[in-house]
C-alpha cells in the first residue's frame, strides 16, 4: 500500500503567530533546519513566513542556500559552520561563527564575493556544542571587532543555544542566561579599546577625513554629554573628562591658552 504523510501547515502558520503574539516587539526565528524537522524545509518555512516569523535558521550552508533558490528571501541565519561560507555570504546569508578561525573563514569569503558579510557569534554558555567558551569569547569577539573595522564583516548579533529551554523553570536556564549576560556585556564594552572605536554608520556614506560629532552643546542635533550620560547611567561630568590626555584639543581664536 502507498504510504504518504500529511503535513498541516496550517499548524504551523498559527503556531508561529500564537509565538509572535506572546513576545509582540520581539522578532521570531523559525528554526526550519533537517527538512524543517521532517515537514518539508521550504514547506515549513513558507507556513512560519505567514505567520509571522522574522527570521528563519537553518544548520547549514546547504539548507540556507537551498532557501535562497526556492525563492525566499527572508532574513536566514546559519547556526553551524558546515560547509564553505563563500557561497552563503553570496546569497546575503546570515552566519554564525563560535571561534576566531572561522570568523576569519568568512571575512575571507566576503573579501573573495567582494561584500560585506553578516556576522552573528554564538557563546557558550554551557551546551558545550559549536560556541565560544568564557576563555575563547574574548579572541572571538576581537577577531570579529578588526574583520569589521576593516570593513568585510557586519556584526549584526550575539547568540547562544540553551539546552533546555523547552523546560520552564530548568535550573540550567537562569544559569546559561547569566552566563550570556556576561557575555554580551564584555562584548559591548569591547564599541570602545582604549583610545579607539569603531562606529558603524550602517549604510550612511562616509569617507576619511569626515568630521564626527560625538557630542556637544546639542544646537545642531548632536548628543550633549548630558544625553550621554543618561544613556550609559551616569553623569555628564563623567563623559567630559573621560576624554584621554591624548585626544588634542583645539580652542577658539582668542581664548586663553
């Protein structure tokens, strides 16, 4: 006798918008990775786009650049480090990378495809599978800060994979979720490196030599040191004189020197 499964994409189109609703103002991954879990990879990923999903992940290159030739053009990340990135980076696909070596994979693949490379790091922070650990993030985190600054590689997200989530309450969830805390935190001080920084302007044309406003008296819509302070949660004393010995100064024709 013939045999044949029924899939009822139905199901998943309203599973995925019951998923938007609960966390309205968050985007939604629908993971459509191994076939979308024996549904149908293209399928599932067409029903989770109708009901809402933002993004769709996959576990390797050669799922994410089959969606790409079906036709889909939604936002895709690639969880896992399977296969040659060049192709990926080719198809605007988004990567993951856990190590500094393979951060350095795909900057290359974007210099060889000749764009900008989307590039999401994962941390580890306890499943112990594909993720930089605690002792690594740090190398991972500054390969990627010098792949950007010269200008092969976007940093668009910080990730990690919990081991179980699908059990509320699990006491290993408020450890993981500690542990990634501390991992975007070093990660966002890292914006800022002694007497350097790197600025992504998006996709506003610049050019050396451009003058940078950071902040100053607020007249012409730039940030005051006092809107700056608010942001961070400090004081607006405390932005004036973090500015180093070594930043020159200019002063005004005629002011005392």
């Amino acid at each position: 006798m013939d045999r044949e499964a029924f899939v009822d994409l139905g199901a998943i189109t309203a599973n995925v918008a019951a998923l938007c609703e609960l966390v309205r103002g968050s985007q939604v991954l629908a993971a459509v990775k191994a076939g979308g879990y024996g549904h149908g990879m293209v399928p599932a990923a067409r029903a989770a786009l109708a009901g809402g999903a933002g993004w769709l992940g996959v576990a390797d290159l050669d799922e994410a650049v089959a969606l790409r030739r079906a036709g889909i053009t939604a936002p895709v990340l690639c969880m896992m480090t399977f296969g040659d990135p060049a192709e990926a980076v080719r198809h605007d696909i988004d990567l993951a990378a856990g190590s500094a070596g393979y951060v350095g994979r795909v900057e290359a693949a974007a210099v060889q495809a000749g764009v900008r490379a989307r590039l999401h790091l994962k941390a580890d922070t306890g499943l112990s599978r594909g993720g930089a650990t605690p002792a690594d993030w740090p190398g991972v985190v500054a390969a990627a800060l010098d792949a950007q600054a010269r200008g092969s590689v976007r940093v668009t997200g910080l990730w990690s994979h919990f081991a179980c989530a699908d059990i509320p309450g699990h006491p290993s969830i408020a450890a993981q979720l500690a542990a990634f805390s501390d991992a975007v935190a070093f990660a966002e001080k890292a914006t800022v490196c002694m007497d350097q920084l790197v600025v992504d302007f998006g996709d506003e044309p610049v050019a050396t030599g451009d003058e940078v406003v950071l902040f100053g008296p607020g007249e012409d819509g730039e940030p005051t040191a006092q809107e700056w302070g608010e942001r961070l949660g400090t004081i607006s004393y405390e932005i004036a004189t973090g500015i180093g010995a070594r930043v020159p100064r200019t002063y005004p024709d005629g002011a005392h020197r």
